[in-house]
C-alpha cells in the first residue's frame, strides 16, 4: 500500500482494479474492453482502459450512462446486460458498476464492453427462424472530447421538445436546464459556456436560471 493512502479509500479500490483490467481483456479477447473511470476528474474520467472497442483513450470522457451516474450519485445502481453502439456502429453488451470508497459514497465507474455485432448477425437468422425479438441498442455516446458528450445530450433534449433550443422562452429554457441538470451535464466543468451558446444566452444569465430551477441558490462548480 503507498504511503497516505487509507485502507477502503478510493484511490486503494482505483489501484486493484487497475489490475484487473488486462486480466479480463485476455480472458475474452478482443471483442471485449474494460473501462475504469474516476469521477474527480470530471471532464477526462477515464483513467484505465484495456481493450480499443470503443477507440477511447486515457483521459477520455463519461458516456451519457457515466453522466447519470454522476447524477444519480450515492443513489446510483448497477447497470447490467444493456446494449450500446460504438462509434464504428458496433453494438456491444455492456455492464457498469459504480465504485463507491469506505464510506459508501460513488466516486467511478467500472464498465465493461463486449462486441457483440458477429452474435448479433447469427442471433438475426435464428430470430427468423425461431420469431425471437432483438433488444435494440441504447444511444449512447463513446468518445474522449467530453465537449461532444454534451453536445450529443444537448441535442437529444432538442429532438425531444421538438424545436430550436436558442429560440427558447425563459419558461422554457428552465425546464430545459432542469432536464440537463439531471441527466448530470452541469457536474462537467466545460457544462455551462457549452449550454449558454447552443442556447444563445451569457453564462450570467445561465447561472441564473440554474440558480432559480434548483431553487436554493447554489451555484454550480463549474465555469
């Protein structure tokens, strides 16, 4: 054990599985990646990575299921067996578990991605023999640029009220900022002049709304 480092701590649990990580990759192959992610460092979490499924790197951002995460906080729960698309349109099963210290408090992720695009295609000629309906993949952002993490959810929220959001009333624009303050988008630091201008308003501004869809004054830790 290093020096300063306290059993049960974060960074002691963070040293073990970094172990792991290779041993899982040889045990699957390279159909599998196995992710380790340290949500102190919220715009660049990835700190272990073994494996090239999804192409990200050391120093890579949260997916959209790590945002949540992040969101949801102590709260968080395991998420198994769920189907995702890497970038290169691969769709992988996935598992994430959040890493929580001696206190009971989450601070990473553990995740787990296989390949499973070849099963897919043999599980596609039994699904017409057999009738067998395929779970459809969850959209979910892989890539290191934690700037298009949030430009994928920005927009995801877009589509879902159905028009431009730097058009938006004040009335409006609240419940927006409400919807990606809990999908966890304003725990990254890069969240609020990112928000502000595909909205078209000053970061004062955005820091108001915040402020009054919290209703507690609080600001956010962010810039």
């Amino acid at each position: 054990m290093r020096d300063g480092m306290k059993p049960g701590s974060a960074d002691d649990y963070m040293a073990f599985l970094r172990r792991l990580l290779p041993a899982i990759v040889q045990t699957f192959g390279r159909n599998c990646e196995v992710v380790l992610h340290d949500f102190r460092k919220t715009d660049g979490s990835i700190v272990a990575i073994e494996g090239n499924v999804t192409e990200r790197h050391i120093g890579g951002s949260v997916s959209q299921i790590g945002l949540s995460i992040m969101a949801e906080g102590d709260a968080a729960k395991d998420q198994y067996a769920y189907l995702t698309r890497a970038p290169n349109g691969r769709v992988m099963k996935s598992v994430t578990v959040p890493l929580r210290d001696h206190e009971g408090h989450v601070f990473g992720a553990f995740c787990i991605n296989y390949d499973i695009s070849d099963l897919r295609m043999v599980a596609g000629v039994l699904e017409d023999i057999i009738g067998s309906p395929t779970q459809p993949p969850q959209q979910t952002s892989f890539v290191d640029d934690v700037g298009k993490v949030i430009s994928e959810v920005i927009q995801e929220e877009e589509l879902e009220l159905g028009r431009r959001i730097d058009s938006l009333n004040r009335r409006d624009r609240l419940e927006l900022l409400l919807a990606l303050d809990r999908r966890g988008v304003f725990s990254l630091q890069r969240a609020v002049p990112q928000v502000a201008e595909h909205l078209g308003v000053s970061r004062a501004t955005l820091y108001s709304d915040l402020r009054t869809t919290r209703g507690d004054g609080d600001h956010h830790n962010g810039g």
